[in-house]
C-alpha cells in the first residue's frame, strides 16, 4: 500500500488522514476482504480498553493475530492504572517492553490526541473511542462496506439517526462520508441529542425519522448512549422507539433496497426494530464481518 514517509504516525482521528491515506485503506480493506494475501508484521499490539468493547477490541486482536502480530489484552482492573499510574507512564512502560502499538479506548474526548502530542516513546496509537470524539476505524469499515456494497458517492443521500451528539461514530462518519463526497448527508434525532453546531458544515438537519429517511439510500441507526448522559436525558424505551425507533414503514420512505447501518452493538425495539435489523436491507453483520479486513489494512498502513 502507498504510504507517504512521514516517520512514527498513529490513527487518532480522520481528519489526520490524507485524502491518499483514505483512499488507500479503503482499497486495501476491499482486497483484503476479496482474499489478498496479508502482509506479514512481527510487531506486537496491545489492547487497553477503558471503556467496554465486543466488537472493536475482537477484531482488532483477530486482525493483528491474522497479520502474525502478537496480540497482548490488558485487563485494566488487574493494571497499575489501578494503583494510579497516568496513562502516559503506562504508554511509556509498554513502549519500553517493545509493544509497537496500542489500540486505546478511552472515556475521555481528545484523550488519545493529547497522548500523542507529549509522546516520546516508539508507538504508534491506534483510536479505538475516545469520548464524544471520534472512531475513525469504524469510519473507515463503514465506508468499506458501503464500498462493497456498489454505493455511488456523489449520488447518495445517507441518513444517520439517533443520538449523533454523544456519538463518536457519527463524529468520524460524517467527516468521511463528507471527504468522499457523499451527495446528500443528513442527521436527525431528538433535539437533546443533536450536536450544535452539526460539525460538518453541509450536513441537513432533520427533525423527524421520516424526514430523515424519505429517498435516503443509507440509514445509518444509533444507539442512545446512555453512558454519556445524566439520568435526566435518558428517555423512556418505548417513546423513543415510537418517534426515533427504525421500522418497516419507514423502509418504504426511503429509496428501493436502500441500506440499513448499525455500528453496534444494537438495542432491538428502541432505535432499531428487530425486523429491520435481520432484514436483507440490513448491513449490520457485513460492517462486523468488514472490521477485521479494515483494521488489517490499518495495522499494515501503520507499519
Ligand atoms: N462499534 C463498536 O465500537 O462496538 P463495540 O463497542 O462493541 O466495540
């Protein structure tokens, strides 16, 4: 893969990435999926999720495991995080046993842009989650999926739904979605839960499902997060779903065949109905079934 020199780089967010960079893991997620053969990378990674994962902490283990890298969890209860070390010594200390990279979620947004600008040690950091931040590496899956799936860019109107100010995959999303000139980009969800002002300066906001969703032809769902909200703006399950919740009906607003998205992990009978996300218009598994090609392709981009 194409890769301009530009010494120790990470993957902290997408606006890091050039349009070449871009354009490269997408291409190279698709070969890898189509059965390239992987490049091979006697480096080892480590896993540090201070928040909880299925998804992207499996998949970035079975991607390194699937380039040869060797693969270290660390189980944060058992770390001397616990005892009070920052995060930095922590960082420091694994680049010192010759961990090469590091896969870090963290609770806090900008946590992992911070650690890279004070870094001095030889490791490449790697955006598993950071806050309300971002998640370029769902981004970039997603985009690969879409890819796939024969999507024209610049004709296509994509709906992203849900609670999209909490959310860091809506955060990175729409900036890629944006850098590959989506036609149309719109979000929608109850007004608590929009972002203000909508980050990308083109994007349409919606205020009903229907709005959203009418000709679309991606409907990227969201959960509600409600580890980032006070209890006071957590809402009721069942209201929800009735006036955000994807269902059948709202399938046939949208375009014939149009795609249906999730990043996961999903709560059936609230954002999404369990209907729409078995459906075939669903690319629910094919986006987790896409994640470990996409993050090969981002271990051997890093290296
Ligand atoms: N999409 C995603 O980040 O899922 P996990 O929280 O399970 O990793």
């Amino acid at each position: 893969m194409e890769k301009p020199d530009r010494g120790l780089h990470h993957l902290l967010g997408i606006d890091s990435l050039t349009d070449r960079d871009i354009e490269s893991l997408i291409e190279r997620t698709l070969e890898l999926s189509n059965g390239a053969p992987a490049s091979s990378a006697s480096v080892t990674t480590a896993n540090l999720f201070f928040e909880p994962s299925t998804r992207t902490r499996v998949s970035f283990e079975l991607a390194a495991l699937r380039l040869g890298m060797r693969v270290i969890n660390i189980e944060l209860e058992k770390s001397s995080a616990t005892k009070g070390e920052s995060l930095e010594d922590t960082v420091a200390t694994l680049a010192a046993m010759g961990v090469g990279c590091l896969v870090i979620r963290h609770p806090q947004t900008g946590r992992l842009q911070q650690l890279a600008e004070n870094l001095h040690a030889p490791i490449r950091l790697l955006n598993a989650g950071d806050g309300q931040g971002e998640h370029p590496s769902q981004a970039l899956l997603d985009a690969a999926t879409l890819a796939a799936d024969g999507l024209d860019w610049s004709q296509a109107t994509i709906a992203i739904v849900g609670d999209i100010r909490h959310s860091r995959v809506a955060g990175s999303n729409l900036k890629l979605f944006d850098r590959l000139g989506a036609g149309r980009l719109r979000i929608a969800g109850p007004e608590e839960m929009l972002p203000d002002p909508p980050g990308i300066e083109r994007v349409e906001v919606c205020h009903s499902i229907e709005a959203a969703v009418r000709d679309a032809d991606v409907i990227m769902m969201l959960r509600v997060q409600r580890e980032r909200m006070d209890r006071a703006g957590w809402p009721d399950p069942d209201q929800y779903h009735r006036r955000w919740g994807l269902n059948p009906a709202h399938l046939e607003l949208a375009r014939p065949g149009c795609r249906v998205m999730h990043p996961g992990p999903i709560n059936r009978g609230m954002e999404i109905d369990g209907a729409v996300a078995d459906s075939d218009q669903s690319l629910i598994l094919d986006q987790v079934r896409m994640s470990v090609f996409a993050r090969m392709a981002i271990f051997e981009w890093l290296h």
